[in-house]
C-alpha cells in the first residue's frame, strides 16, 4: 500500500467509523442505506456496499452491510455494521475481492 494512499485511508477511517455507527443508531444498516453515505465520505473514490454473510461458505445472509472504500490506488477503507457492532480497517487490496474481505476459506 503507497503511504500517500494509506495516510488518506487512515484519516478517512474516523469519519468512515462515526458515519456508520450514527447510521446504526437509526437502525439503517442496509446497503442500499449505507451507500450514499459512504459516498459523500468517499469522494473521489468509489465505494462497495453488500449484504453480510455469514458461514463457511458465506453464503447465509446476515444482518447488515460490509463496505469498501477505494483510496488512491492501494488503500482501502473496509469492514462491516450490523445492529450490534461496526468493524472500520484500513488495509491494501484483497486480490480476490477488492476493498471487501473475502469469506473465510474452510
């Protein structure tokens, strides 16, 4: 990850974390609700947004969303928000997946 990429994800992360939880507080933590916000946060860069899953396969439906946020060329902004928790990390890309963690091999 370019340290240029990686210091822009660092200082977007907090903004990422505070956006999200807010939207948890609402009991909006769809993708379809989650993504405009991400957004606005995220301009220029563009943003993934799914439904949870959950399993070894993770193909079982969970509550809630994992995102990704592309920064620069390297960085992403990922995790996840459920009506329990928020996961916010700054990390490279995933070969497989891009921004959004890959499920859990088995």
């Amino acid at each position: 990850m370019a340290r240029k990429d990686k210091g822009a994800a660092i200082a977007m992360a907090e903004d990422v974390k505070a956006a999200l939880k807010a939207q948890q507080q609402r009991g909006q933590i769809s993708p379809e609700q989650l993504l405009p916000v991400l957004e606005d946060i995220a301009v220029p860069w563009r943003v993934e947004v799914r439904n949870r899953t959950t399993g070894a396969s993770g193909t079982a439906s969970a509550e809630g969303s994992v995102f990704g946020v592309y920064v620069g060329e390297s960085a992403c902004v990922s995790g996840a928000v459920s009506s329990s928790r928020t996961w916010v990390d700054v990390n490279g890309h995933y070969p497989e997946t891009g921004c959004i963690e890959p499920t859990a091999a088995h």
